[in-house]
C-alpha cells in the first residue's frame, strides 16, 4: 500500500471515527457507567466487530474485482454517492442523547459481546465499508496485506477515539446534549465531502 494512500485512508478513518455512531455512543454510555478500564472490553469487542466487517467487504469486494478488473470504477462511484447520501441522513438526524439509566451486566466477557454485537450487527456497517474501503483498494497489489493495513489502522484509530470518549464520559455528554445537532451537521458535512472528492481521485 502506498504511503501517500494509507496517509489519506488515515485521516479518513479518523475523520470517520469522529462521526457519531453505535459504538462511539456505546464507549460513551459504558464508560459513565461502569468507568475506562471496564469499557475496555466494550472497545476491544467493537474493535474485534470493525475487524470483522472490514475484513468481509474488502474480500467481497476483491472477489467482484477478479470477476471484472474494471469494476472499481462503478464501485468508487456507487460508494462516493452512499457516503453522500449517508453525510445527509447524519446531518438531518436528531441530536445524541445517551442513556446512562440502562443497567446490564457489566463483566468483561459481555462487555466485549456488547462491542462486538455493535460492531457486526448494523446492516449499515458493511454497507458502508463496501462504499469506503473501495476509494482506497490498490487492485494491482496483494488484497490480504491491504486488509492487514487498513484493519488495523482502523483498529488502533477506533480503539484510542473510544477509549477517550469513555475516559471524559463524564464532561462529553453534557456538552454533546448542548451541541448535539450542530456536532452531526459537522460529521454530516465530513461525509459528503468525502463522498464528492475520493472518488475524483485519479
């Protein structure tokens, strides 16, 4: 994977760690109820869960690309216009609210389900990895060493941005309930921009 590639992908999968989502607002949740060291098993299960889903789109994605080589054009096309679609759908949404009265059990092993369960079981998790990660696929180079790459960067992004979030728990969620709608036209507005300009990427 080029440097110059993985740099971009980095900043991307950063900027899309930072966009609210299930398990973000999860590390969130955990972290006020059950404190950091606790919540790391809910981290490390979403970090297991993303591992997964990238794993299972960059090799559906690979088996199309043998079909037809060509076909990472459409797929840039088709993905830059759902991470469009996607940046409109977060914009428009309702502010975070978190839910701090839910209780549940609280050892690590369903901690680490409830991550992982997160992680794998939004539809929209696949799909929407099936329309980012082809901006970055290189087809002429080995997909599996890609995977490796680009997972854990994923991973190591996800794992710190979680961890934070479940650390200051305590001081975000006000703040989140106060800017809330003006925080997802932010991310919103990340989405699209990605959505436009990755695929006009030569």
């Amino acid at each position: 994977m080029e440097l110059s590639n993985w740099l971009l992908y980095t900043a991307a999968a950063l900027g899309l760690s930072l966009t609210p989502g299930p398990n973000g607002l999860l590390a969130l949740t955990h972290g006020a109820l059950y404190g950091t060291k606790r919540t790391v098993a809910t981290i490390l299960g979403g970090g297991v869960g993303f591992t997964i889903v990238i794993g299972l789109s960059m090799f559906g994605i690979g088996a199309m690309l043998a079909a037809n080589a060509e076909l990472i054009f459409w797929l840039k096309w088709l993905g830059g216009a759902y991470l469009v679609f996607l940046g409109i759908q977060v914009w428009r949404s309702e502010p975070i609210g978190v839910a701090t009265s839910q209780g549940g059990k609280s050892r690590p092993w369903s901690l680490f389900q409830a991550g992982l369960y997160s992680a794998v079981s939004n539809p929209k998790g696949i799909l929407f990895f099936v329309a980012f990660l082809p901006q970055f696929i290189e087809p002429q180079k080995p997909l599996l060493w890609q995977f490796l790459i680009m997972a854990a960067t994923f991973f190591v992004i996800e794992f710190c941005y979680e961890l934070t979030v479940a650390a200051l728990a305590d001081r975000i969620t006000p703040w989140l309930k106060k800017v809330g709608k003006n925080f997802n036209r932010v991310f919103g507005s990340v989405f699209i921009a990605i959505g436009v300009l990755l695929p006009l990427r030569g």
